[in-house]
C-alpha cells in the first residue's frame, strides 16, 4: 500500500457543500502538513444542485425549529453575506415577500411563529396598502416581508471557495468518478476512474478521512463503501423543479413567493431573479426516475395558472423554458419533508467517515454553516 498516492483528506463531490468543506479544513489545517483533495466527476465545479437552483440566500424561515436545516440556514446565511462582502461574490440583499390571500393569513402568521423560534426576528407583517406600496403588480391581501432574503450569484461564489481552497494547498481534480472504496484498518483506498471520456485510466489512492458530499450520487457512493451497512444509506429521491423566464421587463423588486402548499416537496412557484435582474419563475416539483434536465415548454400554461394566484396579469406566452434542476430528497411523494442527513461514525460505524445525505434546498445558503459543522468533527 505504501505505493499509492496518500491523501489525509479526501471530499467526494465539487459543489457548493464540498468546496465549502475543502475550505474550511483548509483553514483549520493551514499551518500543519495535511493534504486535502476534493474528486468532481464532472469537468467542472457545481454542475448539478449547486448550479441549477433559485440562487436565493435564505433567511430560515420554513424549516422545523431545532432542525438541522433551520440551524445551518440562519447560521450559514451570515456567514455566507460576510464571504461574498469579504471576497467580492456578486450578490445582494433584495428581500422577499411570502404573499397571502385573506383565507391564508392565519398560517402565515404561524410562519412568522415558526421563523422567529428559528431566530429570524426581522420579519414584518404587511397589508394590502403596504403591500401595494411595495410591488404594485402583486394582488394578495397580506405579506411577510423577509428582509434578510438575497441573492446570489452562486458560479461566482464556488469559484470564490475553489479559489482561497487552492490557495491553501487543497488538490481539485475533476474528471475523477469514484467507483469503489476500500476499507483497511485506519485508511480508505479510493478507486477512481480518471477522464473516462477521452483518455480512461483507473487510478487508487489512500486517505485517513473521507467526506462524502456527492449529492444526488451520495447514495451511490455510500453503496460502494465496502464497510457501510447497507440499512444506514437513506432512500435518494429525485424531484424535479422547472424554471421558466420571463420575457417582459421584470416588474418587481422583491423575491415573491407563495404560501407553501402543506404536504408538497416545495415552496411554491416562486418569483426569483438573478444579479442581472432576469425575472424567473419555478421551480415547480415532480418526482422522477431518472437525472433528465429537459423542460416541457407545455408546461408554461400551468405556470402561469399557479403565478396568476399573486401575478394575474402573466400568461403562458410571457414564459420561456430558463433551466431545471433535481433535488436529492429524501422524503417520497406526500411525505413529510426530511432533514439533512449528516452521518457520523456512530451512525455506519466506520471511523473516518462523514456523509452527507438529502443536501437540498437550504444547502447554498447553509454550505459554510454546514462546512464548519463538518471541519470540528475531522480529527486527524
């Protein structure tokens, strides 16, 4: 074994998440002889979940009290504003209106309930008249207004962490799909398979500690853990989420979202933009068997039907097809939805080992609240 290329630290998965992990080891191991490496099997950084999404900086509102997505999303959220002013990401505090009809008031007000036993506590309640005041073109008849809410341009922000990560000494390499995992005493032996569309060559490696934040193949890689118990690997659902563009001049000036839906696997077709103030609508969600980023241009018209509740005067031929995106979820159709999954030794019983499952939406906002979390539990 003393051969192969030896690492301290391997993380699985170039997203948002693990750029966000190599760094913050970077950092906690920056004066010490520790070698990190992050495998992307794409070509690039954050091709999937972390680059097909609302872009939105969340405030924590929705998530359970005493969750993990509630937690890392209030904390994650001021320590991601503090990266993007320390390091130049594009971004911007826009604010967002969750919008209500007379009939859904009293949920939103226990909305409000729910955010402030997350510690969000700028949120304002609105009527009509303020509410107008603020986004003439918005019919509803009462609003939370979430402050704290931004923007962000996400490819920017990975970049950012890839960058300082790099600095520090961390090894990216792309082209490396990861095929089996090997178990031995204190040390994992990595199987990867380099470049396989041009040039393929199997290629091992050791390493001490092994962070698995593959997203939607975290499941995949679990299985070719040769030690994990196959009953700790949570079910991975795929769900579905178009956006769509709007053709017209965007008319607002704050995020817009519904009242969620009790029992579906989203927030409601929302009204989100990006840095350029491009007005996008989505995501809707649909379970699906298989990763296909195709988007049904049909399906504009029951946008439009879903928008025109808070927008009634979109129509289907103001939308455009904009992008889709696949959510690692963990819950199935109608069930609750299910936190973040953050398995430890205790959980697989495989010392070394943290994996990462079901790292949705609020996983941007949270990647640094998240990547914090992580780096206290890696002892070398």
């Amino acid at each position: 074994m003393s051969s192969r290329d030896s690492f301290d630290i391997c993380v699985i998965g170039a997203g948002a998440i693990g750029l966000a992990v190599v760094y913050e080891l970077a950092k906690k191991y920056k004066n010490q002889d520790v070698s990190i490496v992050i495998l992307e099997q794409e070509s690039s950084f954050g091709q999937h979940v972390s680059s097909r999404n609302s872009e939105v900086i969340h405030a924590g509102i929705y998530y359970p009290a005493g969750s993990l997505k509630a937690e890392l999303c209030v904390t994650g959220k001021e320590l991601l504003y503090s990266h993007c002013v320390q390091f130049g990401v594009a971004h911007q505090k826009i604010g967002k209106l969750i919008v209500a009809k007379n009939s859904e008031a009293e949920a939103l007000i226990q909305l409000k309930k729910n955010a402030i036993a997350n510690g969000v506590l700028d949120l304002q309640l609105l009527n009509r008249a303020e509410l107008q005041k603020l986004e003439p073109h918005i019919d509803a008849d009462t609003a939370l207004h979430s402050p704290s809410t931004g923007i962000i341009d996400s490819h920017s922000y990975m970049q950012s962490l890839l960058h300082l990560a790099e600095n520090l000494g961390v090894q990216f390499s792309p082209y490396s799909r990861v095929e089996k995992i090997d178990t031995h005493a204190n040390a994992f032996v990595v199987h990867c398979l380099l470049d396989e569309n041009r040039n393929p060559e199997q290629y091992q490696f050791n390493c001490q500690q092994l962070i698995n934040a593959a997203g939607l193949e975290a499941q995949s890689i679990a299985q070719s853990v040769s030690s994990v118990p196959k009953n700790t690997i949570p079910n991975l659902h795929y769900c579905k989420g178009d956006y769509f563009d709007y053709r017209g001049r965007n008319p607002f000036s704050h995020l817009i979202y519904p009242m969620p839906e009790a029992n579906t696997a989203g927030l409601g077709i929302h009204a989100t933009m990006d840095m350029s103030s491009q007005l996008k609508f989505g995501p809707d969600t649909e379970y699906v068997d298989k990763i296909d980023f195709e988007i049904d241009g049909n399906k504009a018209r029951v946008f439009a039907k879903s928008i025109s509740s808070y927008f009634p005067t979109i129509e289907a031929g103001d939308l455009k097809p904009a992008y889709s995106g696949i959510r690692p979820k963990l819950s199935g159709l109608g069930e609750a939805a299910a936190d973040f999954e953050i398995q430890e030794e205790s959980a697989h019983g495989v010392p070394g080992l943290i994996q990462l499952f079901g790292m949705e939406s609020p996983g941007l906002t949270a990647s640094l609240a998240i990547a914090r979390h992580i780096a206290d539990r890696v002892e070398l």
